[in-house]
C-alpha cells in the first residue's frame, strides 16, 4: 500500500497520510515510536523510499527517528481490506502447515474440495489476496481443521 502523502497534524498530535485506493488516515503520535512530544517535536517527515514509499520517516528535534507504516495506520484505523487480508494470511499460513503435516496427497485434497492441483496450490500461496475467505475455510474443513471465529 503506497503511502501518496503525508501531513503533520500537530493540533491533533497525529500523522496523516494519503493512502493509495484508502484515501487520508490519521495515526496519533502516541502510536509511533519514538513518539512526538511538546518537548521534542517532528522536524521533518518524509515518505520513505527505503520502505518502498509504503511508510514515513520521521526525525524528531532530539534527533532521534522513527518510521511509520501504511499498515499500522491501517490496522489502528480497523480498515476492513486490511483486516480482510490480514485474517486470509493467517488462514492460509495455518492450511499450508496443515497440508504439509498430512499423510494425503495434494491430489486427494483437491479431490476432496472439488479443484484441480494448480487451484488448490493458488489457494496455498501466501501471497494470493485474491482468494475468498469462504474458499480458505472449505479447505481447512477438508484438512480436519475446526475454525472458530472469536469476536471480543
């Protein structure tokens, strides 16, 4: 997630960034480390390159500097697409673990959800976002897996 712009927002002690496709979200100072005081402010702020332009880098007056990242912006702000993609990881990371520690094959598993090979490998690639979060509980059902939701 590209970070497009950033402002300091000092009457609401947070950063604003300009997020690609998300649009502006704020992350008080509170949450950076090290966190902007009264007594030792941003003096500059930039978007970071280094990070791939998906975060900032700021320096505070003392001189010390930290970074700010799109994702911690968008996990503080509960933006649903990252959250979405968050729980399809953990998803995910949890049926390749399961695949690898089963005494069936991939062919039978395939069999079992009702896909081919190359499907089944897609849903197992960690980085594929674009698999649905119903798709990933069918194949943990079928890798005896039990998922339960906890909402607190």
């Amino acid at each position: 997630m590209k970070v497009l712009d950033v402002r300091l927002n000092n009457r609401s002690r947070a950063f604003e960034l300009t997020l690609e496709g998300r649009g502006l979200l704020t992350l008080p100072y509170v949450r950076a480390e090290p966190p902007p005081t009264r007594e030792d402010p941003v003096e500059d702020v930039f978007i970071d390159p280094e990070l791939g332009c998906e975060g900032v880098t700021y320096r505070l007056v003392s001189g010390l500097e930290g970074s700010v990242l799109a994702d911690q912006v968008l996990d503080y702000n509960a933006d649903p697409g990252y959250l979405r993609d968050l729980l399809l990881h953990r998803l995910t990371v949890e049926a390749v673990e399961r695949v690898e520690n089963e005494s069936i094959g991939i062919r039978e598993i395939s069999r079992r959800l009702g896909t081919s090979p190359t499907q089944l490998y897609r849903l197992l690639d960690t980085t594929n976002y674009r698999k649905t979060v119903d798709r990933m509980l069918e194949l943990l059902q079928v890798l005896g897996a039990k998922v339960e939701l906890r909402i607190t």
